[in-house]
C-alpha cells in the first residue's frame, strides 16, 4: 500500500500538510470539516503538491521534514 504526502493550500493563503493512503477521500474530509482541526473554515482548499511514499514510516518522516521548511521553503516545493 502506498502513502500520499500532501500539501494543502487553504483559502487563506496557509498550508498544511498531511499523510494518507487515499487522497481523495482525505481531501473530501477536509472540504467538509472532517479533517483537520485545522483547516476547518479556512476553505476553499487545493492540493497544492503530493509526493508518493512507499510505507507509513518514510511518509510520516517526509511529512516532518516538509513540516520543519520556511513558508518560501514549502513554496518552492510546491511550484
């Protein structure tokens, strides 16, 4: 089974990013308010970037190296 990295753009301009083996599931539990605390009310939401991992454990680790960059850092990625 293969993990999703991702990088959500919110519509206030911030990012979060997360984990999941399903994208389009999790990302619909954003858009409703089943995800994140965080990105509760901060729509509309766009996958901004995603990187494919191949177990939990170099998906979490991804996820906080991404999680530890700047602003501009994540920026770049994503572009």
């Amino acid at each position: 089974m293969s993990w999703t990295v991702y990088i959500l753009e919110c519509g206030d301009g911030s990012l979060y990013t997360g984990v999941t083996t399903n994208l389009q599931r999790r990302f619909a539990e954003h858009e409703v308010g089943k995800g994140a605390r965080y990105t509760r009310g901060r729509g509309p939401l766009r996958v901004a970037h995603t990187e494919t991992c191949e177990n939990r454990s170099e998906a979490l680790k991804r996820e906080c190296e991404i999680k530890a960059l700047s602003r501009a850092e994540k920026l770049s990625i994503i572009s």
